[in-house]
C-alpha cells in the first residue's frame, strides 16, 4: 500500500522531467526577451476573448457535474454545483492525477449534500466519460475534415491517424449513443456498476463536453497570432492530442508535457509565440481559478467546523 502511495507522483514527476529535457532541446535557442515581446503582442481584444472562453468552459465544467447529478436523480443547487465544480477542476487541473484528486474533493463536497461513496464514485466516472466523450467526438471530427494532423507529431508521439480513425472514433460514441437508446446492460467492474445514461442525459453529453474543450482550445487560439496561424480547426486538434498528452502523464497542471506536444504540433510558427498563448491559457485556466479555489475550499472547510460546533 505505500508504494501504491507514492507510484503517480512518480509518473507525475518523471513526465515532468523528460517532458522539460526535451523541451529544453526545442526551445534552447528562445530567449526571455522574444518571449516578453510575444506577450506584449497579444492585443487587449484577444486577452478579452480568450478570458470569456475561459469562462464559457468552466460553465461547460459545472455541466458535467449537473449532469451526473441528474443521471443520479439527485437535486443538488445550481450554485453549490458550480462552485463544487470549479474547485475540483481547478486542483486536478493543476495536482495531476486528476480523476483521484477531483474525486477527493468532490466527496468532500457531495458528501455534505447526502451523497454516499459509491454514489460520489459514480458522479465522478460520469464526469470522466463525459470529457473522453467530448475528445472523441471532436477527435473524430477533426480526422475526418484534417486527417493530416497526426503526421505534426510522428517525432514525439507514436501516432498515425486518417479519416478512417476518424471514423472508427465517431462509430464508438454512435454505439454509446445505441447503447443509451436500445436500454442496454450496465457496465460492471467488480461490485462497481454504470449504467447507461437516458438518451436525453446522452445527447446533453454530446453538447456540454465538446462545449468545455472547444472553449479551452478557444483560450489559445485567440492569444496566437496570425502569422503562420494554421486555423482553429487545426488548433483544436493539436489542443486535443496536448492536453490529453498531459492528463495522461499525471504530471502536475501538465507542466513541460503541453508545451511540448503543442509546440510539436505547430512548427510553422514562432515557438515564442506559442510559449506566450500556452502561459496565457495557463494563467486563465489553470492559475487563477486554482488561486480562488484555495479560497474556496478555505470558506467550506470554515463553514463546515463552525456548522459542527453549532
């Protein structure tokens, strides 16, 4: 049980460590100066429009949350919601290992509400499947109009992607679509058991959880310039390769493992500039929102003890 303990943190840190090694090899030539000029560079309408993506995508974030709530017939307050939501997001986002981090606090959090254990399990795999339904729909999608993508990252990535993955990626969210409306069996792992949402619970699924990555690939896009800019579509597709890149490796808000892929991904463009739109979307979704969730977990955690004494 104590190595158990002490194995993602390993990963974490050692993702991080190779991820900045070869970082360290792409961009050994950029100097702070050309950094500090990109940043100047982004207007104060792009700053503008990727501070209102940052928000449209922590909505989407509470949504996920919202859903499994209704998937588990539980009548929980928007605002309690939200606010539960943004914390557990804005942690994982930055502690790594995110499904075991936001677990924690959503438990802390639902568990006030009269949520047991399992059902807190439940509402946390809901959330989870609902991101990896997003990012394969819109991995799909991004094959099938730019099926050259996977070849941006054939020296970092063992990736080889076409339409045809595309496809196969859009006919797995048909099943779990099928899947929903035929009434299905549930899954079952152990004792654990999922079941299959109601189709109506399914398509806001479709709708929220492209919804959140779109607007958080919106934060860096607008904070690129437009020389060598590729579009968004492509933009998004590298978004979505990068930041799973970074949740996988469970290295700590993703450090080194991002800007790796993403400037992997974007070779036609200045490398400055890509640092520069990454420490923008770093300041406005990971940063800050990790700042005020200190906060928040300060003012529960206050609510909570005065509540006992009472």
């Amino acid at each position: 049980m104590k190595l158990k303990k002490y194995i993602w943190p390993v990963i974490g840190l050692g993702a991080v460590g190779f991820s900045v090694w070869l970082l360290y090899h792409e961009l050994r030539g950029l100097s702070l100066d050309e950094l500090w000029e990109s940043l100047v560079a982004i207007t104060g309408r792009d700053w503008l429009f990727s501070i209102m993506a940052t928000l449209v995508a922590y909505a989407a974030l509470a949504g996920y949350d919202h859903l499994a709530l209704l998937h588990l017939k539980k009548r929980v307050g928007w605002l309690f919601i939200t606010v539960s939501s943004f914390t557990t997001y804005a942690l994982s986002h930055n502690i790594g290992a995110s499904v075991f981090s936001g677990s924690v606090v959503r438990y802390r959090a639902y568990s006030s509400k009269g949520l047991t254990a399992t059902e807190v399990g439940v509402l946390v795999a809901f959330c989870s499947f609902t991101f990896a339904l997003g990012t394969i729909l819109l991995t799909g999608l991004v094959l099938l109009i730019k099926p050259e993508i996977g070849e941006r990252f054939l020296d970092i990535l063992p990736i080889e992607a076409s339409a045809v993955t595309g496809l196969l990626l859009l006919g797995f969210v048909l099943l779990y679509v099928l899947g929903s409306a035929l009434h299905l069996k549930p899954f079952r792992i152990g004792t654990f058991e999922i079941q299959y949402p109601a189709l109506p619970i399914v398509g806001r699924q479709l709708i929220i959880g492209p919804m959140e990555l779109l607007a958080a690939a919106a934060i860096i896009y607008f904070a690129l310039p437009e020389e060598g800019n590729p579009g968004f579509v492509i933009v998004l597709g590298i978004f979505l390769i990068s930041f799973s890149a970074a949740l996988l490796s469970h290295a700590p808000s993703g450090i080194g493992v991002l800007e790796l892929v993403f400037i992997s991904g974007l070779p036609d463009m200045n490398p400055a500039d890509v640092m520069a739109a990454l420490l923008v979307f770093r300041l406005l979704y990971l940063f800050i929102p990790f700042v005020l969730a200190l906060f928040v977990i300060l003012g529960f955690e206050r609510m909570q003890l005065i509540s006992q004494k009472e």
